[in-house]
C-alpha cells in the first residue's frame, strides 16, 4: 500500500469473524516492503466456493486452476501473494502455485484442488518458491489476524485498505457476509476487479453460489473501469462454510434466497466501488447513468465507452462541463444511437436534449457539481428501455505517477 491516501477513501468498517473462517497474515518477502504480503485463509470442512475470472487471455497459472477447481465446489483454503503476480512466467510459474496448494494441503489433510491461490503484482516475475513456502510456513503457524490487516496485506497500489459487510435472514436465521479487496489500477471489465474475497456463514449449494455470484458480478464488477485494463489476475471467490445452519440454499426457491442473492450484491456493489474510489490518481468518483437504450446491454457498453474516454475522463478532472465529449464517446461506442434523439446531463441538470443544447442551459449550477468529489452524467438515448450504470472515476497527472514509478 502506498502512503497517500485516496481523496475518496472509505474507513474500514467493523467486520466481525465469520464462523468457519480464519484469517492469518505473514512477511514472504515477494518485495522490498516493510509489511506483509502473504494472506492465508482456512476455511472449515464443508465450505462451499464460487468464482469469477479475468477474461484477459495471458491470464496467470492462479486463475487457470482456479477456474478448473471451482468447477468442484469446495474449498479449505485460500493463499494471495501480494507484490508479484506471477503471470506470464511458464513452467516456474506453475511449479510455485502448486508448491503452495501442496504445502497447505498437506497441512489440512485435503486435496491440492480445495486450496486456492491468487497473486497480485508485477508482471513477468517468476514467483520466488523458497520465500513462498517460508512465507507459508509462517502463516500456517500465525496467530488469527483481523480482516482489515488481512486487507492491508493482499493490497498492492491500493491507498486504503477495503472491506465490506451484509447480513440478510435465512430460514430463520441471520447470516452474514464479510468481504476484502485490493484493487487500484488495471482496472476495466472482464470481470474488472483486482482480487475480492467473500465469506458467508450461510449454507448455500455451489451451483446456487456461482448463479448468485456471476449474477452480482454483471452489475457490479463488470460495471467498473479505472483505465480499460484488464488485469491478468482479476479473482473474485465467494465461500459460504454453512455453520449458520440454515437449510442449505440449493435455487431461488429456498427460504431466504432473495434475500442472500441481494446481501451478496450490496456486499459486491460495496466492493466495486471502493476499488473505483481507490483509482490510481482519483479525485473524482463518477456515476454515469445510461438511459432509453434499446437493451440494457446496450447501455452498459455505451456506459463503458464514456467512463473508458481519456476525454471525458480529463475533463472531469479539470472541471470542465464539457458534455461534446460525452456525446462523442456515445457516438463512437458501436451501439445503436441517434444523435437527434440523444440527451446529456451532469448532476441531474440536462445541458442538450433531443439532439440540441438547452436554450436555458445554465453551465453555473453544473460547474459547481463538477468541484464535488461525485459526479454524475446522465445519458438518455431515448430508443427503448435498456438501462445501465457504469463507475469510474478521473484520469490525472498521479496516474502517470504511479505506473511510471511501478517496477521500482
């Protein structure tokens, strides 16, 4: 974590243990760092786990087995190495991945294919095998941690640590949903985050767990971009260890599953933005709201067109109403649009409507929404019904800081 903290931080908020859930932390080593950057999660016999990962196709060793041992929806344990994302490096690679998974499963007593592990980082770099298993060694033997320093240590560029929390009544019964992520730049959606991790004590089946998830994922993960990367590494699982015992979730026809499908997508929308807040650079965090598209798929990638422009984006740093670089991103995104039907506004004011600028359009009001550190810009193609909202936020001068500065 660097020591400047975001404009648009959010404190950690209190986030209590989740039963079935041990957190611990350690030092590997993986940078020249004064902290810790070895996270090791253990998760009680019977949890359940789901995922979603990058779609970026030079994706690491981590998220291709992830992918593959998801698909058996189990889980004992979780390892995230921060300071080395150990992508692109090849048969070394792997070896260090299923070091770790071996070395942890050993320890439980379960299959390599329950333990899940994720990295964060450079680029390029083999992940160092003896400062992994030394760092594995310390966190099998650490004392629990709480879930903020669990935070702080699978960060990397992230200037505050990021949490969140839900609870939601279940056959009866309250189960809650805890919830980190380090996330900062690379930023964009396929699926768009960094590294997320969700708990729940709550019993839920796995097929149900990955519908619920890959559902919150559509509106959530896939609705935010700082810089239009797509990270080699983007991983977020969700386990449930069923110790609130409740009646297993199996469909939405269960007890309790509306109201589990909705916490699990407060905690993921809570999560999205925090990373969004945390945008390498940010000053400004910035809702866009597409309307009257012809499909609701339609508006999120008009949506993403504007929050991806490096146009808009300045512009919005500087201030500046300038709403003909909305109206071009609308233009250039592939979507259907007509520019005689197309209406834009900031903040709830609208500056042109049916293809026209206002007559009374007073740039004032506008201009002081624009000092604030939530913007909004409202686009309303009136087409049809579609509808999305995209998340993003400022392109400044810090984000060429910061990754210029990255490897050193």
């Amino acid at each position: 974590m660097t020591d400047a903290v975001s404009p648009l931080a959010s404190p950690f908020p209190a986030m209590p243990m989740i039963a079935g859930v041990t957190p611990r932390v350690a030092r590997a080593g993986y940078k020249d760092w004064g902290r810790c950057d070895l996270t090791y999660v253990e998760l009680a016999e019977g949890t359940t786990v789901a995922g979603v990962f990058t779609r970026n196709i030079c994706c690491s060793t981590e998220v291709e087995l992830g992918r593959e041992n998801v698909k058996r929806g189990t889980a004992r344990a979780l390892v995230v190495n921060a300071g080395n994302s150990n992508a692109f490096t090849g048969y070394r690679g792997r070896e260090a991945v299923e070091q770790i998974a071996g070395q942890v499963a050993d320890h439980l007593g379960c299959a390599r294919e329950d333990v899940f592990v994720s990295s964060t980082g450079v680029i390029g770099v083999p992940l160092p095998k003896d400062k992994a298993r030394e760092g594995v060694d310390q966190a099998l033997a650490a004392e629990p941690c709480s879930w903020e320093e669990a935070a702080r240590t699978i960060a990397t560029t992230d200037t505050f640590a990021k949490g969140a929390v839900a609870t939601a009544v279940v056959d009866g019964r309250t189960v809650t949903l805890a919830a980190i992520i380090k996330g900062s730049g690379m930023i964009a959606p396929d699926m768009a985050t960094m590294l997320g991790y969700i708990f729940t004590d709550a019993a839920v089946a796995p097929a149900f767990l990955q519908q619920c998830l890959s559902a919150a994922n559509l509106q959530t993960f896939s609705c935010i971009t700082v810089d239009s990367d797509t990270s080699t590494s983007d991983t977020v699982l969700a386990f449930a260890t069923g110790k609130a015992g409740n009646a297993p979730l199996v469909s939405f026809d269960s007890p309790g599953a509306d109201a589990f499908a909705a916490a699990l997508a407060d905690v993921c929308r809570q999560l999205a933005h925090l990373v969004v807040r945390d945008g390498e650079g940010a000053r400004k965090f910035i809702a866009i709201s597409v309307t009257g598209a012809v499909s609701d798929e339609s508006a999120r990638r008009i949506g993403l067109a504007i929050a991806n422009s490096p146009l808009v984006k300045t512009a919005i740093a500087g201030e500046d109403a300038n709403w003909g670089r909305v109206v071009m991103a609308v233009g250039k995104a592939g979507e259907p649009a007509d520019r005689d039907k197309l209406s834009i506004g900031f903040g709830g004011i609208w500056a042109a409507r049916d293809g026209l600028p206002l007559a009374d359009y007073d740039e004032a009001p506008v201009a002081a929404h624009l000092k604030g550190q939530d913007v909004t810009i409202e686009v309303d193609l009136g087409l049809g019904e579609g509808r999305a909202t995209v998340w993003t936020c400022d392109l400044t001068h810090g984000y060429i800081s910061i990754n210029a500065d990255y490897r050193s």
